[in-house]
C-alpha cells in the first residue's frame, strides 16, 4: 500500500473481485490489474481482471435473476434503493477517501460527489412508485387504449473513471427502480469506488431476502474484450454507456447486432459565453467551477470562453488571478484546491494542446506547463489561461479534459451564438448575462442538452442529463431517467 490515509479498516473491507451471483471471486484465470493513485503515481490495488467468460456469467447471473426481480414490488425496490442512499452517507468519509485515493479529487469534491452520487438513489427510490401509465377511451370509440410500462431487461452499465459513484448510481439507480438487473463494467482506472457501491447493494440485497444477482460487476483491463460478446448475447436488452464519442460510435455499432436499447452520455465542448452586460466578478466565480471541477476533467466542463470584445482582457486576467491562487497537491492535504490529472497520457495530451495554440499565436496568461515543485510525482498541470486563442486551434474544436481556459473574443450576439453551435457536440452550455433577453436567446438557439445561466454547474439528480448531436442518446437523471429502462406496451381493449 501507498502513503494514501486510507483507513486500514477500509482496505482490509474492500473487494477486490468479480460480483456474480452475490458473490464476490476472482477472475478466470486469477488475472489482475493494477490501481494506481495519480497523485503519487504508487499502486493502489490489485483488482481482478475480468475475462469474455467472467462476462458471460455475470450476463447470466443477471437473466436469472430477471424474472424475480421485476415480479418485487416497486415500494420492496423503493425502500432497498433508499436504504442504500442512508449506508452510503453513513460511509461518507470512507467513499470520499477512495474516490480521492484512485480518481485524485480533492476531499472537499470527493464528499460532494458523494452526496451527488447518493441523491440519484432517493430519486429513483422516490421514482420507482410512480411509473406511468395511460387509459382511456379511442378517439373513435368502441374500444379503449390501455398503455403501460415494462423493464426492459438486462442491462450493461459501462460508467467512466471521472465521477465513480455518480455515474454508477446515475445508471444503477433507474435500473434497479425499473426492474431491471445489471451488469457493471467499470472504469480500468477508478474501479474501486463503484464496487463499494456493489458491495453496499449486495449487502442489502441479501439481508432483505431479495434476489441474488441483480447487480453484477466486472472490472476489466481490457474492456473491448470483455464487452463485444456481451452485445452479441441475445440475453442482454440494454445498453447504458458514458464516455467518448469515439468509443460509444463503436458501441453503437455493435448494439445494431441485437436492437439493443442504448443510452449514450458522450463527449462534449461546452461554451462559455461572458456577455458585456455581465456582472464580470459572478462570471469568473463562475467559469472557475465550470473549468476547475475535477481538475477540469468533466464532459460538462466549460471547454470554451467566449468573451465579448468590451471585457475579454479583463476576463481572463481576472481569471489567471483565481487559477494562479490555487494550491495543486494531493486531494487529502489540508488546503489544497487542485489534484492531478488521472494519468501520465492525460497530462502528454493537454500540454499538446496548449502547444497546438500557442504555436498559433495565442499567450500564456498562467500556467501552461507541469508543476516543477511537486516533487516529479503526480500527473499534474498547472490550471491555464490562454488569450488570443485562434478559433480553430485543437484547445477550441476538441474536448481539453484538463484545467486549460481558452478565452476567445467576440464582437456580436450572433457571433457568440455561432461561436458556439460551431461544434459536432452539444453536451452542455453556459452563458452570463444581466439581460433577460440575451439569457432567453441562448436558451432558446444554443444547440445544447443543457445551459446554464449565470451559474457554473447544471447537473442535478431530479432533472435531464443529456446532450444533442455527437454528445449522445437519450437522458439520465429527472423523471427521464427511468423511462431508459422501461418499455411501453399498448393494449386495445
């Protein structure tokens, strides 16, 4: 083990295997992979690595377990979801230690995260009780139309590294809720958090008699290998996958085989608009939580600043002011506002980027670089401010996932609207503005799932979390959530 102030208690409790049937097991094989901590770069854990036929059996552990499972009544899965939501604040500090341990947050955002990820729990706890449903009489009489809503299956959960229990809970929640029985891939490089969650769930699931093999896990090193048979298996009926619009293109591809449902929560690019009439101190509060959450590696982060001509140079000085009061350092020590980046790759591929606009003419206002003081460990960057960033530098067209804030000035309403759609993604957007107008217009043309105004995050378990165009399919989160795994049968009477 690592210096990492990980309770002894903690790690001796861990699993560190495949969940299937109930049951916690090594991988065919006894293969295992490394966990790593960001921060000191030391290895954390070693986790079972799951094979095609680890895969299988968990795929089958969750069709048995179907049958069962959507016969329990929605209040029996309400009060197991809710129970879950209690034990996971219980343990509070206990997730937030691991979540900063293996995904390199901050303690402050890991706890936040927690209380994020619980929350979707008591939604879908609150949400499993209220399916809807339609009956009434045909337009043209004679007859009546009855609708009404089924769990869709089995269901493949692929989560990503960056949020561990809030994109596991995100899809685990509205599974369970609906009746339907999962199986989990989680993240190569931040598993442990969500098998916790698993295990959390598994527990009580066996102390209230319910079904054994409703929730599965199946980390892997190699998630293609473990996946593809999976979306070939007629048994499955549901894929829910977050990450990269690269790999969901070829997740979808091969769900075709089989119909399967799919929900895709992909890349994104979101701008952030400063209008002239902002209140310019707000703005900045707010484009450092928009950048900053995660040390910026977010599908949600504000990814572009577009600033009008009248406030740019005030913007982004004001902007590097904030980035260079930030202490970077390991996510457990007192003070500290900033963790690394997740691995070595990540930082290789922001400094590229970074380049890629100053050899385009842009300046460095702060950081662009690796820290020099943080003893050579860590995979860390020093939270960046770039100005006269050409538009169609990589910084501006492509996803940053890191703490780098290219600022670009506009003259216009109707350019900064421009400015933004001008991306395959549409994940999320914010503006600032005093103006209602404005505020309404952006709303109104921005080509995004989600906008906020004036404010620097939008992600809340009781409403819609999704994007348009290369940023993905379908909803998570709000009353949306649940209707991902549910489907409608009509029945003429």
């Amino acid at each position: 083990m690592t210096a990492t102030p990980l309770s002894p208690t903690l790690v001796a409790h861990l699993p560190t295997g495949l969940l299937v049937d109930g049951r916690w097991e090594a991988a065919d094989g006894g293969g295992t992979f490394e966990v790593v901590d960001p921060a000191t770069e030391e290895v954390l854990f070693d986790v079972a690595d799951a094979t095609p036929q680890d895969a299988e059996r968990a795929l089958a552990s969750a069709a048995r377990a179907w049958p069962a499972w959507r016969a329990v009544p929605p209040r029996e899965r309400s009060e197991l979801l809710r129970a879950v939501h209690a034990r996971l604040l219980a343990r509070a500090d206990d997730v937030a230690a691991l979540i900063t341990a293996e995904c390199g947050k901050t303690r402050a955002e890991a706890r936040a995260e927690v209380v994020y990820g619980a929350d979707f729990l008591r939604w879908y706890a609150e949400e499993a009780v209220r399916f809807p449903g339609l009956s009434r009489t045909a337009p043209a009489g004679g007859a009546r139309q009855l609708v009404q809503h089924r769990p869709v299956g089995p269901a493949l959960l692929i989560t990503p590294w960056n949020f561990p229990i809030a994109m596991a809970t995100r899809k685990i929640g509205p599974a369970l809720a609906a009746g339907c029985p999962v199986v989990i891939k989680p993240a190569r490089l931040t598993p442990m958090t969500t098998m916790l969650v698993a295990e959390i769930i598994r527990a009580e699931l066996a102390e209230r008699g319910l079904p054994t093999g409703v929730v599965n896990v199946i980390p892997t090193s190699s998630a293609s290998d473990v996946t593809g048979p999976l979306l070939a298996d007629p048994r499955l009926r549901k894929l829910s996958f977050t990450g990269s619009t690269a790999v969901g293109r070829t997740l979808l591809q091969s769900a075709a085989g089989q119909v399967l449902s799919s929900s895709m929560e992909l890349g994104g690019n979101a701008p952030f608009i400063v209008f002239g009439d902002a209140e310019l101190d707000a703005a900045v509060d707010a484009a450092v939580v928009a950048k900053l959450r995660n040390a910026g590696q977010s599908c949600v982060a504000a990814n572009r600043f577009l600033v009008h001509d009248s406030v740019a140079r005030k913007f982004a000085r004001q902007l590097a002011e904030r980035f260079e009061s930030l202490r970077l350092g390991h996510g457990s020590q007192d003070g500290v506002d900033l963790g690394p980046l997740i691995e070595a790759s990540a930082v290789d591929a922001v400094d590229e980027l970074v380049a890629d606009a100053t050899d385009r003419g842009a300046q460095v206002l702060t950081g662009g670089e690796r820290p020099a003081d943080l003893g050579g460990r860590g995979y860390f960057y020093r939270p960046t401010v770039l100005t006269g960033v050409d538009p169609d530098a990589r910084a501006v067209r492509e996803e940053i996932f890191g703490p780098v804030a290219p600022v670009v000035a506009f003259g216009d309403d109707e350019e900064a609207i421009a400015l933004a759609n001008d991306t395959e993604y549409g994940l999320a957007a914010y503006a600032c503005t005093t103006s209602l107008d404005r505020a309404m217009r952006v709303a109104e043309e921005v080509e995004a799932g989600m906008i906020g105004i004036n404010r620097g995050m939008v992600s809340d378990a009781s409403a819609p979390f999704g994007g348009m165009k290369q940023s993905g399919l379908g909803r998570e989160g709000g009353e949306a959530g649940i209707e991902e795994y549910l489907e409608s049968v009509y029945v003429a009477l």
